[in-house]
C-alpha cells in the first residue's frame, strides 16, 4: 500500500522542487486506484459512481440545470451506493445561481422524533451506549430528509420535469446494476445487514456471503419507490405510504425499536439557510455550509489558521504541523459552540471574526503543538460542555457545473455505512441521531448538541464553493468521512490553491490532521516518514486509513477539470 503514494510524492517534490465500539472510519477502505482528470469547457460532473456521473451528463446534455442533474445522479447514488446515501438519509446542498450571481444554502438534515429526550442514549447504568448498540436499529432513526432536499431544490433551480429526473435511477433499480468491488467488500465485512430480511434477500446468498461482484443486483422494490415519487412528488413519503410504512419499520424493530410518528414525517421540512463566506487563499473567496453543518465554519477557520503562519513545503513537517494545530483549534471551537441553531445561539460571526482568528493563530507555534487546544469564549454564549458525539457518516458528495455556470455542491448520508440496517421499500433508514452527543451535561454544563426534540444533530458535511476575483465559480469540493471531512475539504483546497497542485494529484495526496486529538496521517503513504520529526514537536501520532471520497470541478483558464477520488470508485466527465 505504501508504494502507491510513490508517484504523488514525486509529483509532490517536483512542485516543491469516541465511543468504545465505535468504528474507525465510515466506510472501510477497498483500495486506491489513480482516476484521469476529465476536461470540458460547457459542463462537468464529478461523482462517486459512474452511473450518477453518466446521469448527471444524460440530463446536462438534454438541457437541464445542474440542479436538475444533481438530483438526478444522487436518485442513482440511491440505488447503485446504499451504504452512503439514499431516501431515508439526509444531506446538505450548496446551490450557485448565475443569473441572478447568488448563492444558495440547503439543509436537508434529518430531524429528531417528537418523542426524543437528552438522555436516549444513556444506558440502565447510567453511561453512554456502545456506538454500536447506539446505532443498529431504530432508536438512531431520523426522520429523513433527502426527499424534501431535492423537492425544495428543485421547485427553485430545476429546469426539466421532475419525473425524467428519476428515469435513469429507475431504469438502474428495475434492470439491474452490477455489484460493485466497493459494495462487495462493505456487504461482505457488515455484521448486521444481513439481520434485515430485504437487505439480506437484495445482497446475499442463500448461505449469508455477500453476492460477488459483478453480480446483477435488481431492487423492484426501490424501483417501485421512486415510481410513486416521481409521480407524486414526496408527498407518499411524509404523509401517505411511504411514511406509513417508515413508521411500522421504526416501531416493529425485534431489539431497537424507535419512536418515529407519522406527525414527524408530516412536520418535516428542508429549510434555505445563510452561507457562510469568507475571504480566503489568497483573496479567493470561499464559501460552505452554515449550521447545523460544522462544516463550513470549521473549513474556513482551518485555511485562516494555516495561512496564518509559515506552512512549509506540501508534505514537510512543518505543513504537517501548521495544518494540525489548525484543526485542534477549528475542531475545539466546533465541540463547544457548533449545534442546530434553532434550538442553541451559534456565534458563527464571532467564530469568523478576523481580530478572533488573529488572535486563536497565535496559539500556534512553530516549535512545539499545543496538545489539546481549548474552544475560544465568547461574552455573548453561554458556557456549554463538549460535544464528543463519534460522527461515523457513512456519506457522499457530487460536484456539478452546467453550460450557464451554475454549480451545485451535494452531500448527502445515511451516517454509518449501511445506515441503522434497516430496509424499508427498497431503501435504508439512516441511524443519523447517533450524530448527536449521547451525553447532555458536560461538568455540569448544557452541550450544545445533546438531543432535543425535532433538533437536527450536528454535522462535519462541507459542501464547499470558491469564487475567483470576478466572482466566478473557481472550484466545487466535497467529501464523505464522518468528522474528518473538515480535514479533507480544506487539506484540498490548500492543495488546489496554495500548492497549485492539479485536481487529480490534490485529491491522491496523502491525508494528514488532528480533529484536537492525536495528529493522524494516512497509513502507507509519505507523511508516515514525518512522524519522527512531529513527535520532537509533541505531537501524538496515529497512523490510519483515511477513506475520503473527494469529487472536486476546478476552473482552469477557460475550462473545467473533474477529479474523483481515487480511495474510491467515482468518476469525473464533462463536455
């Protein structure tokens, strides 16, 4: 594994001349395999199957928007990734209108039951559950928000029907996809999945193997599913059968059942929030998520830090530690002040005030790390506890740019990979609530992210645009990875940005961060070598896989570049 990364170090060279039981990654690693760069100047579409790319550039080729092509590849990610994402899931979407040279912000994040109190994953002995007891069935259920993500987005960017949209998803789930190496190898290590008797019939053999790749896999069922959306819009999903059907699943789980009503369902609604900007690497201006996505704060704050100091070369030591002192504070700042801001005040304008960034970047030295940095205070929130919730997202991103310029920047989950193992109509229930804190106190104090009724928990997602000087889109970026997503968003556009690397080469970089914890690198890849000169500065190193999933679309001159990350099996391609 560790040769893999000898090309990007050449590359490099040249340019340079939680919780017990708790997984350490979303999704398990299955390789790495170096993807081409694509080019166009019209259009480009980056996505983590080639099925959703080859979507997206049926329905950018026929006229569409890339509103309408977002949703159309996320309905095939649906179907042909069900570990990641799909209907009972929810997700974040960062939406560039041309025309009118605005930015739009979705949030699609599922929602705590009615019936959902701080202490719901608290055991009989008064201590937090095991994730996994936490996370397999019904008690980690949300109500899901895909559904209304993409009807919300559609009514105000979608250009074609809203039932073509789901033609290529359909026409997958009726006839037949072949099982993936990537979805072999997930299905294959899950230890629950195979419980659910439809997800057991879809994807295993009599005798409980996961089905070999190459398999045809065919869910009628799901098929049938996006039928009726497509006709009905999303009505049967939170007030007619669907929803009828989610709620039976939820209650009548044999071990962990949960608590969703029908009146959840009925309630839900994705809301248009604020996007949080800010002027960054070198005057570009780059935008993300608000909360209850972390994401978009902790991105920028990371890339302020950096660029507050002398970084040092792509893969020195001393980058290493500048990024890493970076997240401990950006990662600090998202346990204490980050959480649904309907239910908590977020202070996001004092997180990005400029003389508080200046202030937080001179905690970082260059001769030793701080350890553990401490989240910054402010007069205007109250004291609250430390968030320490696992974030295990089992999650993907799609990065799309049509002829008129319009972007869209999707991330979408079902949290841990495979979701709560329970299949209703085809699709996986998320176990998303497993992303608030488990623990409401801290020391005595409120945690800004404990569970409350109808509260969206906290997200690491981080949908990302950057605007050039003449507010232009420059790139589009995104990834799954749970809470290490920050990491990788912004690790990304140093590399796009700062070190001019080209995307593909930025994306099959070696991964590297503290989330203000140990200063984890990438296993068998270059940066392992710097351990040695990171420990002489104090730091505490763990050496892991890092399965990002990173679709970028960068702007070059007068055309576009799609890169796919090569950790997994996505695809970029443009005209």
């Amino acid at each position: 594994m560790r040769a893999r990364f000898g090309a990007v170090l050449l590359v490099l060279s040249l340019h340079v001349a939680a919780w017990g039981q708790a997984p350490a990654e979303p999704e398990a690693a299955s390789g790495f395999a170096p993807r081409p760069e694509a080019r166009g100047r019209l259009f480009m579409a980056a996505t983590a199957s080639r099925h959703a790319t080859d979507a997206a550039v049926e329905i950018l080729q026929a006229g569409g928007s890339a509103a309408d092509a977002a949703i159309a590849a996320q309905l095939v990610l649906a179907v042909v990734e069900p570990q990641s994402s799909g209907l009972g899931g929810g997700g974040f979407m960062l939406y560039h209108d041309a025309r009118q040279a605005k930015l739009h912000a979705y949030d699609g994040r599922e929602t705590a039951p009615a019936a959902a109190r701080p202490e719901r994953f608290i055991g009989p002995d008064g201590k937090p559950l095991a994730f996994f007891d936490a996370a397999i069935g019904a008690r980690s259920v949300g109500v899901p928000g895909l559904p209304a993500l993409i009807g919300l987005v559609h009514r105000n960017h979608g250009r074609m029907p809203w039932p073509r949209l789901f033609a290529p998803a359909i026409r997958l789930a009726a006839d037949g996809f072949p099982m993936s190496a990537r979805l072999h190898k997930l299905l294959a290590e899950d230890r629950f999945l195979r419980d659910d008797p439809g997800a057991r019939a879809l994807y295993y053999e009599l005798d409980g193997r996961a089905r070999p790749v190459g398999t045809k896999i065919v869910n009628r069922e799901l098929a049938a599913t996006l039928r009726l959306l497509a006709r009905e819009g999303s009505r049967p999903f939170y007030e007619g059968e669907i929803a009828r059907d989610i709620v039976a699943a939820v209650h009548g789980h044999p071990r962990n059942p949960g608590d969703i009503e029908r009146g959840d369902l009925a309630a839900y609604r994705a809301v248009e929030r604020a996007p949080v900007c800010g002027l960054r690497l070198s005057g570009l201006r780059v935008c993300g998520m608000p909360p209850p996505s972390s994401g978009g704060v902790a991105v920028l704050q990371i890339l302020a830090y950096f660029e507050a100091g002398e970084a040092g070369s792509p893969l020195s030591a001393q980058a290493v530690h500048r990024f890493a002192e970076a997240g401990r504070l950006a990662y600090a700042d998202r346990g204490r002040h980050l959480a649904d801001p309907d239910f908590v005040r977020v202070p996001v304008a004092e997180l990005l005030d400029p003389t508080y960034i200046a202030r937080r970047a001179r905690l970082i030295r260059e001769d030793a790390s701080m350890g553990r940095a401490q989240a910054g205070e402010f007069a205007s929130t109250p004291s609250s506890g430390v968030d320490e919730a696992p974030e295990l997202s089992a999650t993907t991103h799609l990065s799309i740019v049509d002829a008129e310029g319009n972007a869209a920047a999707l991330t979408s989950s079902i949290e841990a990979a495979f979701g709560s193992r329970i299949q209703v109509r085809g699709f996986l229930l998320n176990n998303q609530l497993t992303d608030f804190s488990f623990r409401a106190e801290d020391n005595g104090k409120p945690i800004a992210n404990r569970v409350e009724p109808r509260k969206r928990p906290l997200s690491s997602m981080a949908p990302t645009l950057v605007f050039d000087r003449d507010g232009r889109v420059a790139a589009i970026v995104g990834s799954p990875g749970g809470s290490r997503i920050i990491n990788y968003v912004a690790k990304t556009l140093i590399a796009l940005f700062a070190w001019q690397l080209p995307p593909a080469e930025a994306l099959a970089a070696p991964h590297f961060g503290s989330r203000n914890g140990p200063t984890e690198l990438e296993r068998g890849t270059p940066v392992e070598a710097l351990a040695p000169a990171l420990e002489k500065l104090g730091h505490k190193v763990v050496s892991e896989e890092m399965t990002s999933g990173l679709h970028v679309v960068v702007r070059r001159g007068d055309a576009w570049i799609g890169a796919a990350d090569p950790r997994r099996e996505g695809s970029a391609r443009g005209e």
